[in-house]
C-alpha cells in the first residue's frame, strides 16, 4: 500500500473572513441558520428528517402562497432548479417561448435547446419589463407550450409583473414557468392566485439560507404535464415523480431516491422558521423600507439606478450606475480590504456598468444599507481622491 | 398586501438527536467539519472561496491517486455524481457496457437509457465479483464505448477488484467508469495506476463531510472525449467543460457557472485536512483493522456475513446475514431508541435479508465497532427473548 504524499496546502488551518455579504446572493444567513447546519447527518431513513422535510414543505407552500401538494426542493444550486423545470416539461421538439432580458432567461435558452426543445424567444430591453400585451401577442405567436419568465432579475435589479400572466397562458393552453431565484420574500408573490405553474428560488438569497438547495413547486396541470410525458425526462436525479414521491408529495409510500443533505434541509428549515415567525408581509415590508432608505442614499450621492422608473425595481437587488472615470474594480476592492463589505460588479447587461446591491437574508435592515452607503462613499473618495460627489445633492 | 398564515409546524424548535450513524453512509461527520460549516457563506467572486476550491482539488488528487487536471466537485449527490460522468460520455446511441450486481449499477442502466445510450448488461451475483475474465469477454464481445463498475457496492458490501480492468479496457478502446462512492479511503485505489477515466466518490461516506457535493475526476483520455463530443451535453448543469472551468481544472479564465454551495465545500476541506494529516495508508489501515474486528465479533455472536469470501469484502459496508426468525427492523428500532445506534436494513440483494453496518467517517474505531457489537446484540436479545445466539461461540 504506498500512495503518493498528502498535499502541503491542506496542512494550513481553514480561515474564512466575515463579510458583510451585500451583493446580490449569497447573502449573509443568521447564526440560528448556520448552527444548524452543525447538527448530525441523517440519512433517508430517519423520522427526524421526514419531519424536518415536511416542515420545509409547509414553509415552502406559505412563501411560495401554493396549495401545492408538488412543492419540494432539488439537492443543488438553484441553476439545478431551473434545468429540473425545463427538463421536466419539455420533451424533444417541444415549443417553448422565453422573455429574455437578463442573463437567466439566457440560460433558460441554452438549458432548453440542449434539451432538443424548439426554443422562440421575445427580447426586451434589461431595464424594463415585458408588457402583458407583448406576452400576449409573442403567446399568441408562438402557441408555446411553457413561456418562462424571469420575475426578479439579479443581473439587472428589474422586477417583471406578473399578474394576469398566467391566465393567459391558460388561455393558451400554455404553462408558466417563472424564475423566482432573488425575487421570493422581497416583493409579493402568490402563485395560485397568478397561476404560476413551475416555479424555483434561491435558498441563498432573499430567503437567507446556504446555498446548494432548492425550493421548487408546481401545479397540478404541470404535474399532468409531467404525468402524461411521451418519453421519460432525462435527469434521473431531477425527475419530479420520483423526487416528488421521496418528497413525500404524493401519498405513495417512499421509495429511496437520492441522499439528500440533511445539513442544507435543517438549515432551510430554520430560515424558514425565521420568516414564519416574523410573517411575509413584515418580511417584505422592511425589505422595501430599506431599498427605499438605499434609493434615497444613493441620490444624495449622486448615484443613478440602472432601473430608471421606480414602479420596475426589484428591491432585493439594486444595480448602481458606475459613474464616469471610475474604476468599479477598484471600488469594490477598497471596500472589501477595508470594510469587509461586499460591493459586488454587475452581470450580464450590468457587467462594467453597475454595482448590484443585495437586500437579502440578513442583510436586510436599515442599519446594513447604512452601512452600505457609507462603505461605497468612503470607497469611493479613497480610490478616487477627485471625484467629486454632485454638487446639488451637498455632499463635495 | 394579504398572505396565507405561517405554518404551526415551523414554530416549534428544531430538535435532532445526535445518533451514531453506523449504517452505509451518511456516516458522522467530526466536529471540526460540521462547524466548518458555519463560515460565512461566500460567493462566486471571492478569493478565499477559490483558494478552498484549490486545496480540496489537491486533496481529492491525493486520494483518488491521480494527477487528473479535471478534478472537481459536483453541486449534488453522489448520484448527480453518476449522472454527471453518463450524462458527459455517453450520447445518443453510444454503447455503454454495465456491470450488474447492485442497485447502484441498476441506476446507472436507468440512466443511461434516459439518456438514449444503446445499454448492454452483464450480470453476476451479488457476492461475488465479476472476474478479469468475465469483463474481458463481455468488452470483446460488446465493443462499448464504456464499461461502468462499482468499486465498493454498498447494497451487499462487495469489493470489485479493479487491477487490470482499465488496461484491457483501453486495449479496447473502452473508458472505464468507476462507482466509488463507498470505497474511497476504505481499500487502496490508484486512478492513475488502474488506469479509470471516470470516478465519483460520497462526500457523505467515508470521508466524514455532509452530503450534497461529490468529488469527481476524469482522465485526460476522457476529457477528450467530452471536448469531441458530436452534440452537447444534455445537461447544463454537469456540462464538465463548463463546470472543470469553473473549478479551475482548465488553465483559463473562470467563467461563473453557477452558484457553488460554499460551506460544504469547507466542510469538505476539513475532511480532507484530516485525511491528509492522518495519512490515506493509515486511514485504509484503521478501517481494514475495524473491519477485522467487526468480522470476529460477528462470528463469536454466531452471525453470518453477506459475503462469504473475505477477500471480497468491502472493510466500509458489512451486510450482516438476519438470523432465521428474527424481525430485523424491530431490532434496527431497539437499537436506535436505546443506543441511539443506526442498525440499517439492507437494500436491493441485501433487502430484508441482511443488516448493513458502515466503518465510514467518524465511525472508524474499534471502540465504536464494539459499542456496535454490544448494541445489536442487547437490542438482538432485547427483542427477541428466546433466540439463541449459537452456542458454539459462547454465547447463550
């Protein structure tokens, strides 16, 4: 038995920093959350996690606002939520139709074409949404037969209207599918009512858990959707009749699927126990509060939003005009070295053009988009000594 | 702004007992790897993050024994782990060749069929490993494109001996794909030595970290094959080309692929620290010698072992034969609620037939295989006041 040397870098302590974590997710998750996680590893054959797991469903339903008996979490990053969804519903040749205007609706078109889905797409502009009439009229055109749609965009910071969607899909014998990742528990949400037939979020956002597990739910019409598939979905490890079934969604006996990391499930269940306890509408409330508290801040500096009209804002992210002359990169730097602050670049549409601010998990209070403010401000003037703040707003 | 009311189910506490997790895997993990856990929750854009990617990269080199570029990890279980590898190398119509003698390879047919690979299998008893000779006929006969085995099969407790597999696979122009899920660290494997193009291991089995990442590695004869592939991948999600560049497998610029669960990858870390602070020879060492006296123990007790043949046993999983007339699930719930002691049923060839006792993680000591010992026989008495533990060994 002679095996080759065990590596140098791992004889080094593991140091992770605190960070305030202010970009647009991960975000920053309590300490109730991350002790959690430090509980025993259970496998699929423990009371004690089936309990927890119904738990997480009950708290799933309530912020999703869903009856759903098809309400789950995929064991991965919430990019595995959206490819769950779209390998689900689409079989080979299947149309579907997405609003791109960001950089998920991207990866939906990527996901959906390897897939071997017969992919249309309307574009639109990354600061403003999609008009139920557009959506309409692309339905209309296209006869598809899921739309998916981006309801908060991160890359962008822009909040896309949602009711009376999915009543004209239905009138169109059309599914919706809506990416709910950074959106969920910032702003209104209400599934049945909207009639949302798929949808996912990020754990590690909005709701303030860790990342690399995933809410899910869908309809009743998209689980006969799934039912009725002419050919198996592709992913074994994504296929919601049978992780549904492990679920426990559909009053079957269970039948063992995968080994689910527990860890991620107590945490999840605690975040969740958090926004229960405080209630969705306070939740969603003070997140509003503070972007508000954020728009004000950023105008006495000067600063312009990348989402012009404020009535298209999604309050959870917040995407930053990077002014001329300056070096975002090294803004963000300053930040980081100095205060432990995360002021995160853009992406996609807001790549080099904005810095994207979270009001996520715990980072959500006034006194965290304070701290912002004054971080970016101080890193502002520190690596760029002439910029000069504008003058009608009396900072100098 | 109306909302359904929160669910009760939240607003007790959550409570998990600690138990000893001596079933198959998930094994318990140590403390310094739970609390790793607790770390700050980091992004895809921060250093630290990708420093911890690198030292577990190095640290899954050690203990895969290669020197694989492509090594990485998984956002998912070790059966995303399967799915990742069949979903990377086998397109539509490839000839795949799965060695049958377990559930896991029973997955692997699943999925790859789902994947519209052309899938031929060879079977063989579930105590018995397949021989050089047998996998060499089957390869000359089937001329697949891969052969798919599992190294260590945690249904039965097999151990599928690996020397010369991949030599006469690639004298066929055939990739080796290996299932170590429950092996890795338990008996010696050389990736490089046995020639393997593919492996996946369990985070949450020997190595002691939690469940939800997996480790993967793939031969650079593989890689090639991933980068000359006809069509792309199905899935975007395990897209290795996309994924290794992630990881920084590839020498290039990292491009965001998706959101990593960052505080298992710092558990994982600290498993691997305390591997390679241990040893891998010691470690494989300490296992082979619990093993040893988990088999004397048995045998005092009158118990019979699954596989009959030591040679062929797996040191991490131990089917143990259920005594005619006994009621092995009344014994398995004895032994939790007195010892708070996981005494696991069987599964697949072992269902209903045999116990299965893990020497994984935590649980590698002699002091806890004699607590185990202990426990099933009280719990084996307890339960069943009349049976007889043979007399030959001692036991009345």
């Amino acid at each position: 038995m002679k095996f080759t040397p065990p590596p140098a870098s791992l004889r080094n302590p593991l140091i992770i920093p605190e960070k305030i974590m202010m970009g647009p997710g991960p975000s920053n998750c309590s300490k109730r959350v991350l002790t959690a996680m430090t509980n025993t590893v259970l496998s699929n054959f423990h009371a004690e996690l089936f309990q927890t797991m119904d738990e997480v469903k009950d708290g799933l339903r309530y912020i999703f606002q869903t009856d759903n008996r098809a309400t789950m979490c995929v064991s991965g990053s919430a990019h595995a939520g959206m490819e769950a969804m779209l390998s689900n519903l689409l079989e080979e040749g299947d149309r579907v139709l997405i609003a791109v205007n960001g950089i998920w609706a991207e990866r939906a078109v990527e996901m959906s074409t390897r897939y071997g889905a017969d992919v249309r797409t309307i574009e639109g502009p990354a600061d403003r949404p999609f008009s139920l009439e557009t959506l309409t009229r692309a339905i209309e055109l296209h006869q598809p037969k899921c739309l998916f749609l981006t309801h908060g965009d991160s890359s962008s910071g822009l909040l896309q209207p949602l009711e009376g969607v999915g009543q004209i899909c239905h009138q169109h014998d059309c599914l919706l599918i809506v990416d709910a990742v950074a959106s969920l528990c910032g702003v209104p949400f209400y599934m049945d009512k909207w009639e949302v037939d798929a949808v996912y979020t990020g754990a590690q956002k909005v709701l303030g858990a860790p990342p690399g597990i995933t809410p899910i739910s869908i309809s009743p019409k998209a689980l006969d959707v799934i039912k009725n598939r002419r050919t198996k979905s592709k992913v074994f490890y994504w296929d919601l009749l049978l992780l549904g079934n492990y679920w426990g969604c559909y009053d079957e006996p269970k039948r063992y699927h995968h080994t689910v990391a527990s860890n991620l499930i107590f945490a999840l269940r605690e975040a969740l126990a958090q926004i229960a306890e405080e209630g969705l509408d306070k939740q969603i409330k003070r997140r509003m509060e503070c972007a508000q508290v954020l728009y004000d801040g950023l105008g006495k500096m000067g600063l312009e939003i990348f989402v012009k009209d404020p009535k298209h804002r999604l309050p959870t992210v917040t995407g930053i005009m990077i002014p001329k002359g300056v070096d975002w990169w090294k803004v963000s730097q300053y930040a980081m070295n100095n205060f432990s602050l995360e002021v995160q670049g853009g992406l996609g549409p807001t790549f080099d053009k904005a810095w994207r601010v979270g009001i996520m998990g715990e980072c959500s209070t006034v006194q965290k988009i304070h701290f912002y403010l004054y971080g970016l401000k101080e890193s502002l003037k520190a690596t760029h000594p002439n910029y000069a703040f504008e003058e009608s707003n009396g900072f100098h």
